[in-house]
C-alpha cells in the first residue's frame, strides 16, 4: 500500500510510468497486489490512468475486472469509453459475475457525480459548449443504463438460509461465513424481514417483504441516490419517477424500498411530477 500511494502521488505530478506501474499491480495474480494497485490507480485518476485501466476492464480473469471498474468509477473522467466499459461490466450478457456487475454500478454513479462536480470548470467557448452538451447525453446513457439494469436484476434468496427457509446451521458465524458461487461470487448480505407490528404500522402488507437481496439492485440503488442528489434532466425525471416508483410498490427487499424512497427525498425535480404523493 505503501508503494501505492507514492505511485499514486507520482501518477498525479504526471509520471507515465507510475501510472504504467498500477496498471501492471492491477494485472497481478497477487490479490494483496492487485487491491494495492486498484487504490492507487483510483487516487491517481485522470484520462492517463484510465486510458491504462481500459486495457483490464475485459480481462479474463474477473478479479482485475472488478479492480479496473472500481478504480475508474473512483477517478475516471466521463468519457464515451470509460461509461461504455463500465455499461458493458453491468449487463449479465456480457459480464456474468455478480461482484463485477454491482462495481460497475457503483462506479457509473461515482463518475455521473464528480462530472456534474466538475461542470461549468472550462471557459466559455465553443468547444466547451459541446463537450457541455456530450456530457450530459453520457449522463443519460448511465442513467438509462441504471434503470435498464434495474429491470434484468432480480432478488436472490438470503445466502444465510437453506432452500426451506431455515437459517444455515453450519455457518453459524454470520455472514463473512458464507460462501458464495463462482458466478453469485460477492455476500450480498442478509435480507431481513421487519417485524409484523413495524408492517401493520405503517399499513404494509404483512406478507410484501421477503429474505431475498442483489447486490447488484443495490448497488443500482446507491448510484441513482447519488445522481438524484443532483439536477436531473427534465427528459430523464418522467423514467426515473416511473423505474422507482415500480421499485417502491413491488420490490420484496425492505432496504431496497427505503433506499429507493429516498430518492424522491433528495430532488425536488420529482415535486414536480406528483411523484411525492406516489
């Protein structure tokens, strides 16, 4: 780690070669290595770095994928070839693990918000004018994107219960204990049902909520918290309205209800539609 934060503080000043050098820890068959890396390439971040993280982003092995998305997502420019890598991490058809699918969520998210972050920076000229206007069609794409990859996802059952239901009692440990598959490779964690009285109170149905989860629904989820916490395009709200309030009505993962329900919280974009009293 050490190293990689000296590449990293090199990597900012310019130097191509430290770059070069993440992207070569990122490839290791090491994974202490390859997370080292993945941190210094997301603190370097910039064109340069991301240039160099592109080449891992369809490797073989799913480990340097998911290092290559979670380090473009932490420093990566909006550019067509960083959101069409990342958009193509997310679709199932293209990426089969469950672990890559929910990074480049997260990531898509992280890169909308640092370009609204950096927006309005360039001077007033043409050029920046256009690449103003390619920015927001990129931020549309990742929220098109989101929303599609919020439709193929589905709930899987809690990887804490057996196939009847009952709680594993040979992990008894918690949740670091399970143990994932090759494809469902990352805990996506338990999915706890609230209590009767807590559903009866808030006038739920009783039997809505289920011990199902997807790390990747929620990692969908906290992407578009993020991007709701900013403007959104007048064209995009009326999808957005209708994607989470499908989501809010149906979905049987209690966290995944309440995290979508803050959505309508953090813009006031969606006041306008009427989607509060939805």
């Amino acid at each position: 780690m050490g190293a990689s934060h000296k590449l990293a503080r090199l990597g900012q000043q310019g130097s191509l070669a430290a770059m070069e050098a993440l992207g070569a820890g990122i490839a290791s068959d090491r994974e202490s290595v390859r997370r080292a890396a993945m941190y210094g390439a997301a603190a370097t971040g910039g064109a340069a770095m991301a240039k160099i993280l592109l080449r891992h982003i369809h490797s073989d092995a799913k480990w340097r994928r998911k290092a290559a998305c979670f380090a473009l997502g932490e420093g990566a420019p909006l550019t067509t070839a960083v959101v069409d890598a990342l958009i193509t991490r997310l679709k199932e058809d293209d990426e089969p693990s469950v672990y890559v699918r929910s990074v480049a969520a997260f990531a898509l998210g992280c890169v909308y918000r640092r370009s609204i972050a950096h927006a309005g920076s360039s001077s007033a000229t043409t050029n920046a004018e256009a690449e103003a206007l390619q920015q927001q069609l990129l931020r549309g794409r990742i929220i098109a994107a989101l929303l599609s990859g919020l439709d193929r996802e589905q709930n899987r059952l809690d990887q804490g219960l057996r196939a009847d239901g009952m709680r594993q009692a040979a992990n008894p440990f918690g949740a670091k204990m399970w143990r994932p598959t090759d494809i469902n490779d990352v805990c996506e964690g338990g999915g706890a049902v609230p209590p009767e009285p807590i559903l009866a109170e808030k006038g739920m149905p009783i039997c809505r909520f289920e011990p199902v989860c997807s790390a990747v629904r929620g990692a969908i989820g906290m992407s578009l918290v993020t991007i709701c916490t900013h403007p959104v395009a007048v064209e995009t709200v009326a999808g957005l309205v209708v994607a989470l309030s499908r989501v809010i009505l149906t979905d049987k993962n209690v966290v995944t209800v309440v995290r979508f329900l803050s959505h309508f919280a953090k813009n006031e974009s969606f006041t306008k539609t009427g989607s509060r009293q939805t």
